[in-house]
C-alpha cells in the first residue's frame, strides 16, 4: 500500500495564488497555482517527483503525518 501524503493548500492575498505545502517533506517542498483546481494538480505533480528522487537516492521516505481512518456506525 502506497503512503498517503498530505497536500495542504493555502489561499496567498499577498501573491494572489494558491499556495501548496507538502509538509512531511519539510518547509522547502511547496508549489503554487492560480486556481485550486491547478494548485492540486501541481502538488500532485510535485509529490510524484519527491517520492521518485527520494527512492533514486535509496533514501527512506518520510512516514505520512496522517493515516487514511475510515468509520462505520452500526
């Protein structure tokens, strides 16, 4: 099972943008888009290539900072 990483995205007024946070990669892993729709696609994008280079560098990934938990009411 593939970790879930979280993607956290932020409307910027400053930039005008919005502004995505990859925070288990550390402060440095961020990208941006004009529309949310971009924004999730671009950190999407993002994520792939930090999780490729980090297995190309046989570096081990960053556990998840959130598990996938789902509930059920009987």
């Amino acid at each position: 099972m593939k970790p879930q990483y979280s993607i956290l995205i932020q409307w910027s007024k400053e930039d005008n943008k919005y502004i995505v946070s990859l925070p288990e990669f550390g402060p440095y892993a961020h990208t941006h888009g004009n529309t949310y729709a971009d924004a999730l696609k671009n950190g999407e994008e993002v994520l792939e290539l930090l999780i490729e280079d980090y297995q190309a560098q046989g570096k081990p990934l960053p556990e998840p900072l959130t598990a996938n938990v789902s509930f059920q009411f009987v």
